[in-house]
C-alpha cells in the first residue's frame, strides 16, 4: 500500500520497518535522494486511509523533521514544505516515516495488509493474543475490514472481510455460553480473558488467498484448542512463559503442564469437537463429567496432548448409555410416584364414600327409631289419634339432638381430619419429589394439585349435599313428632 507515494518521493529507498497491528501500521523508510511529490499523489495516498483511522507522516533529513503532516493538517504546506526541504547537498539519508494508527468504529477495525497482519499474529505469544482479542471482542464480535485484500474468513464472532461487505452476525450465545463455562470449569484468567473455543474456528467462505487462510487457521487452531481444552477441564491458569496448567478431575485425576510453543498434532483437534459437542444443549455438567472420566482414561503418561483417536466416540456412547440408565431411573420413579398417588387420592376418595355412608344411615337410623316409636305407642295404647305422647315426643327430639352431636361434634370433624392429614401427606410427597425433579416436571406429575383439587371438591359438596338431606329429614321428622 506504501509503493506509490514512496515512490514519488524516492527513486531508491531500504525499508527498515514494515509492520502492522491491531493497534498501528508503521512505514519506516531511508533514501539518499528524496523526491519533490506532486499535491494529488499525496492527496490519494491520504484518501485512502479509512475514516475510522489516522495518519501520521514525518519526512527527516538526519534526525530534524522538516515536513509533517496529521489529520486535520494541510496537505499543500506539507508538499510545499518537503519541496523547500530538499537539499541536493545533503550528507544524510532522507527518513520517511509514516504511522497509520487504526481504531475501533462500531465493531470494525482495519486490516491494510493481511500478510503483515497475520505475521504479527504469528509473533505474538499466547498471552499477547488473548490480550489483544479480549480487547476487541468486548462487545461480542469484531470485523476486521479489509482494505486492499479481497477475502472473506469468519468465526462465530470475528469476521474478515472487504470494507463495505454485509456482515451477518448472531452473538447472542456468546454471553451464555461463557457463563456455562463458569458453571463447570474454574479458568483462573478468566477475568482477563472472555474468549470461547468457538471465537476462533474459522471458516473460508470464498476460498480466496488459500494461503492466507492457511496461515491464519494455523494460529486460530491453537489457540481454538487452548480454550477448548480450558472449557473441558476443572481448573486451568496461564502463566507468564506462555504455558497452560491444568486439572482434569475423571476416573485419573490429571494434572499437565502445556507449552503452547510445542506442536498441536492432528489429535488435539478432537478437544474442539469434544468442547462443541459438550456445549451444544442438554445437562452440560453431566456431559462435562462423563467427559472428563473418558478423557482421564484414554490419554497417555498424564499428558492431554496425548488424547487417542475417537475419543469423541467413546464420551458420546457413555453419555448415551448413562442417558438409558438415568431414563430407566426416571420412568422407575415416575411410576413409583403416580402409584403413591393413586393409592392416597384412593384414600381420599374412601373418605368422601364413608362420610356419605355415615350420613345415609344417619338418615336411615334417624328414621327408623322414629317410625318406630310411632308404631309401638300406636300399638300399645290403641290409640291412632294421639300416637306420640308429650314424654315421648320428648324423647324422640333428645335422639335426634345426640344423633346430631354425634354426628357433627365426632364423626365429621374425625373424617375431615383424616382428609387434612391425608391432604398434608399429599404435600410431603410432592415437597420430598422436590429435591429430585425440577419444578416443572413436578408440576406435570402432580397436575398442579388438580387431583387433590379435585377430590377437595368432591368432599366439600358431597358433605353439603347430604348435611341438606339430614337437614330436611330432621325437619320433617321434628314435624311429624310435633303434629303427632
């Protein structure tokens, strides 16, 4: 991007210093002969820069800057005073050093030269990189918008692409997923560092500059399973000579020290597929568990470089087969609850049955001894006029008041009492089933109280319909006696 305005200010030039990052892009050249340039050479080179960054030119004869030029500057007094600079006598080489200083304007920062990017990637230790992504990813996602190089890679959040290109994005995961890895692994870094695995698998959407993408899947892929890695095991921390501790608690307790400046063989890439697969929906810590226990068993000399060859495979069939077993549990406890259920609403339903049958031969009872009286006095005293006399008219009206008594001061407040207990037994079941199914689960089983709800129902009308009968049969009878 430098060779045309370098070349209109100098026929023969050594570049000492050309190098771009996140941060800057940094132009240092020397020359013996500096050339007189034209306004619109200028102008262009300048035009060029995004809107987003600026830009800093100083031409030096030795150490003195005779002509500089910044944003918001004039472009003429600049040209004018690199023409006046000119000494055709001078002994010292011509510097011209140029400083694109980049920033971050809505997600977006410029990348001027993809290879001189990528080897400043490639410079960076592992902490640097971390740094320098946790930085710009703050706001979930990051477009590096390219300026003279046309390529399209992207991760789930970082995208590289020709300034002006749409870019469709869905970060809305990102935060949850970082939460759930604080649910089940303990990264000591973690407050530095907010990055996932899945930050850095890239894909190459136009497969153009394949070599490019090569050289930048080679980086990513590290550091791709460097978090991948952290996002499976117990505790992780990395330390200041670029290496990774970490613990992974499974059926062997691990304990490995990692170089991320050793080479990451075609094996270590199952640690991404592993971490996908843990993080893609279902109970995460129970994935995470059976995971790490297989992982503890199919590596080698405590190393999780190591790991063997579809180790994927064998997590996936233990999950399955702990799946079948936890199913199994399941439907075992389902059952076992609906059958404690039906057994108490039988109860239940037992109470409602004797509460009315009491009532009926209440009814009955209360009846029968008054019909009876009738009778017998009729009988004895030869009388049918005045068959109840005023004793026992007395005495009928005391059998229904004890007959009362007994009734709503004994055996309808005992029945409602077994109901209540039965009720609060009902309850403890479910409160005990708490602590095993989630509310919602628990909810579905019990249908929200519905049964109980129900036979609640039906004992409270079944216990007004028939007190109304006994009501009006002792109406009745009180009547009979008294007309009697």
């Amino acid at each position: 991007m430098y060779k045309e305005i370098i070349q209109q200010l100098a026929n023969d030039y050594a570049i000492k210093d050309y190098r771009e990052s996140f941060s800057n892009v940094i132009i240092n050249i020397e020359t013996s002969l500096l050339l007189a340039p034209n306004f619109e050479s200028v102008k262009n080179f300048i035009d060029k820069i995004s809107k987003r960054d600026s830009i800093r030119f100083k031409i030096l004869d030795g150490e003195f800057v005779f002509a500089q030029y910044s944003n918001g500057s004039s472009i003429e007094k600049f040209v004018k005073e690199i023409n006046e600079g000119i000494n055709e006598e001078c002994e010292n080489l011509y510097k011209i050093n140029i400083e694109i200083v980049k920033n971050v304007v809505n997600n977006e920062l410029s990348i001027y030269d993809i290879k001189l990017f990528l080897e400043h990637l490639k410079e960076q230790s592992l902490r640097g990189l971390l740094y320098e992504f946790n930085t710009i990813l703050k706001d979930n996602y990051i477009i590096f918008r390219l300026q003279k190089d046309n390529i399209n890679f992207a991760s789930n959040s970082i995208f590289f692409s020709m300034e002006g290109e749409e870019i469709n994005y869905n970060t809305s995961e990102r935060d949850n997923q970082l939460n759930r890895r604080i649910e089940v692994c303990n990264f000591l870094n973690s407050s530095e560092y907010k990055l996932l695995a899945s930050d850095f698998e890239f894909c190459n959407y136009n497969n153009t500059n394949a070599e490019d993408y090569l050289k930048l899947e080679s980086i990513m892929n590290k550091m791709k399973n460097v978090l991948a890695i952290i996002g499976i095991c117990d505790i992780s921390a990395i330390d200041e000579k670029n290496q990774i501790r970490v613990v992974l608690n499974g059926y062997k307790r691990i304990e490995c020290l990692i170089n991320y400046e050793d080479n990451f063989d075609a094996m270590v890439d199952q640690y991404y597929k592993i971490y996908q697969w843990l993080y893609d929906g279902g109970n995460l810590s129970d994935k995470v568990g059976i995971a790490r226990n297989i992982i503890s068993l199919q590596i080698s000399n405590n190393n999780l470089l190591s790991i063997e060859k579809n180790t994927l495979d064998s997590i996936r069939s233990s999950y399955e087969i702990y799946l079948k077993e936890s199913v199994n549990k399941y439907l075992e406890l389902r059952a076992n609850i609906n059958k404690n259920i039906l057994i108490l609403l039988s109860s239940l339903g037992g109470l409602i049955d004797e509460l009315i049958s009491i009532i009926l031969r209440f009814i009955v009872g209360g009846l029968s001894v008054v019909f009876t009286v009738i009778v017998m006095n009729s009988i004895t005293s030869g009388n049918l006029v005045e068959v109840i006399t005023g004793d026992l008219a007395i005495i009928c009206i005391g059998a229904i008041i004890i007959l009362n008594i007994i009734l709503f001061g004994i055996i309808v407040p005992n029945i409602k009492d077994k109901f209540k207990r039965y009720e609060n037994e009902f309850e403890d079941m479910k409160e005990t089933y708490r602590y095993i199914l989630n509310p919602e689960d628990l909810d579905k089983i019990f249908d929200k109280n519905k049964f109980i709800n129900g036979k609640k129902e039906d004992f409270s009308k079944g216990l007004k319909k028939y007190m109304k009968l006994w009501t009006i049969i002792q109406i009745i009878l009180v009547a009979t006696i008294l007309i009697a």
